[in-house]
C-alpha cells in the first residue's frame, strides 16, 4: 500500500467526532487526567527517522501543568541511554500517550519539547526526596482522548487475564539477549528488592 487513496479505500473516512476531537488547550478535564495518571509514554523520532518510546512514571500528578498549553515531565534515574532526549535534540517533535490504571481511554499529546536543566518548579517534583535533574517542557499543539478500543480487545487491565510468570524472570532475560559482566545470581539479586528501593538514586 503506497498511497493516502488505497489507504482511505481500505479505512473508509473517519467519523465526524473523531475529527471534531482535537484541540490544543488544556480543559479542566484534560488537567484532572494529568493529575490521576501515573504513566505516560513518550515517542520521539531523529531526524533521520529513527524511533523510540519510553516510559515514564510516578505517582499521579507527577506531570506538572504550567499553563493552558504547557506540561512539564520530570526525568528520574535510569540505564541513562537517554535514547529519547537524544532525538529530541535533534527533533523536538513527540507524542504523548497518558494513562490511568482501570480506565480503557487514553490522553493523547503531540507536541514540541525542550529539555530544562532547571526551573523554580522542580521544587514541586520531588519524590523520595529525589529532585529531578531535568526536565521535558511540552508545547501542545494538538490534545484528544483516545477510544478505549484497544484495551477493551487486549482486556489489560482484568486481572483474571494477567500471567506474568509465562515469562522467566528479567534477570534471565537480560542474561540470555546480551553478554554481562554479572552472574545469572548476582543479576536476579540486582532486579530484586534493591532495584525498587534505588528507583530515586543517581549512581555515580
């Protein structure tokens, strides 16, 4: 398929309300859903193309609201690949995906970033006493709700459907896709209780 026609051939036209859905001011709907999401996926692309998207969580509210057109998103230690921000560099064009844990609709955001080394409001991002080193500003150039289709087919969030253990655990993931310096042991015992309660530690 190489054309917008045999696409919209297969498709059909969107519904009227789908297109009618985009705005790009925060509501005082769209700032409640901030407040109660605690999980955001971001998507970002290079200037050559190349993708990514990553998560990003804390409590509910960790997404500051700066005004009627601007999110600010706190970043807290990671693996620090930083494969997102390096796109955004060079292109700071993302889409945001934010969700609420039981709820089958989504908030959608697109819009340009910039990276903020420091701000008066990272006072109001600490969590374990952990203040962010930086942070993503958002400008929204387009925000909707999401229809909860996906996650009504896919029924993520029925328990009764959950089956974690189908998997092995991480560590034996991670020791059977990559070579590390570390044992199958001492990696199972690096994702276990440790792992959470370093979550907010910067290490050196």
């Amino acid at each position: 398929m190489r054309s917008v026609e045999q696409l919209r051939e297969l498709l059909g036209e969107p519904m009227e309300r789908a297109i009618n859905k985009e705005r790009t001011r925060l509501l005082p709907i769209d700032r409640q859903w901030l407040a109660a999401s605690p999980l955001c996926l971001i998507a970002t692309c290079d200037d050559q193309g190349n993708c990514d998207v990553s998560p990003k969580g804390d409590p509910p509210g960790f997404v500051k609201v700066l005004d009627e057109t601007r999110l600010a998103i706190p970043e807290r230690p990671g693996n620090r690949r930083a494969d997102g921000y390096l796109n955004m560099l060079s292109n700071p064009h993302v889409g945001l995906i934010f969700l609420i844990p039981g709820r089958n609709e989504t908030l959608r955001v697109n819009g340009r970033v910039r990276l903020v080394r420091d701000a008066p409001y990272f006072d109001d991002m600490v969590v374990k006493n952990h203040r962010p080193i930086l942070a993503l500003e958002v400008e929204i150039e387009q925000i909707f709700f999401h229809c909860a289709k996906a996650f009504m087919r896919s029924s993520l969030w029925k328990p009764q459907t959950w089956d974690p253990d189908q998997l092995p655990h991480h560590a034996a993931i991670v020791k059977s896709v990559q070579w590390t310096r570390e044992s199958l042991a001492e990696l199972t015992e690096y994702y276990g209780e440790s792992y959470e309660k370093s979550m907010y530690v910067t290490k050196k």
